[in-house]
C-alpha cells in the first residue's frame, strides 16, 4: 500500500444467529479513534459476526470504518447495512477448500480453490 497504515489483528469466537453467542478473544492492540479503519475478512456470510464486530468497533469512535471480503454472500445476510465497501468475489451458495480455506482441518493447503460436494 502506498500509503502509511497499520495492521492490528481481531479474533472472535462463535458463530451463531444471535450476537450473545460472539465474543473477543484478542482485541486489537492500537487505538482506533480518529482513524480510517478497514476490516478485513476471507468471507462474509451471514454478516452476523461482522456486524458484531463493526458495532464494537464504532463504539471506538474511527473517523470511518468499512469492510473488505475476498468472498461475498450477500444473499445469505441476516443483518442489514453491513459497510461491505471492498469485494473480491461474490460467490455462490457453494462450499470451497483451499488456498486457506478448510473443511474439518482439511484442503488448507490447496493451491487453488476448490468446490466441495457436502
């Protein structure tokens, strides 16, 4: 990037249809308040997460907040007004292993993505 930026990593806990089931088990470790802040996550789905997340982090006060997906579903949100600014891909209701992504600790390794039959 050719601008100067940070990079800070999150990790949440549960997914579920409700936002009672979510929790932080790492929160960032910079302040964010008066930033521009982007998150960044491999898939958005049902956006129930990511709203928790983006809810949690307004409360911070940046001066915006947006989202980056390399793959999008918004076909299967439950939460409206997800910020979804950047997308790599919106994709299918389909199922894909590798190049990171894994099905019962499986496929990570994959070099390209595939589609799993379930």
């Amino acid at each position: 990037m050719p601008i100067h930026h940070n990079l800070d990593f999150i990790e949440l806990t549960g997914y579920g249809v409700d936002e009672e089931s979510i929790r932080f088990l790492k929160d960032l470790d910079a302040e964010i308040e008066g930033r521009d802040v982007v998150l960044v996550d491999a898939v958005i789905d049902t956006g129930m997460t990511m709203h928790y997340l983006v809810r949690s982090m307004a409360l911070r006060g940046p001066a915006s907040l947006h989202i980056a997906t390399l793959f999008d579903r918004p076909y299967r949100r439950l939460v409206e007004d997800l910020p979804v600014r950047y997308v790599g891909f919106t994709i299918p209701d389909e199922f894909f292993v590798g190049y990171g992504f894994e099905l019962e600790e499986r496929y990570r390794n994959l070099p390209d993505l595939r589609l799993v039959s379930r």
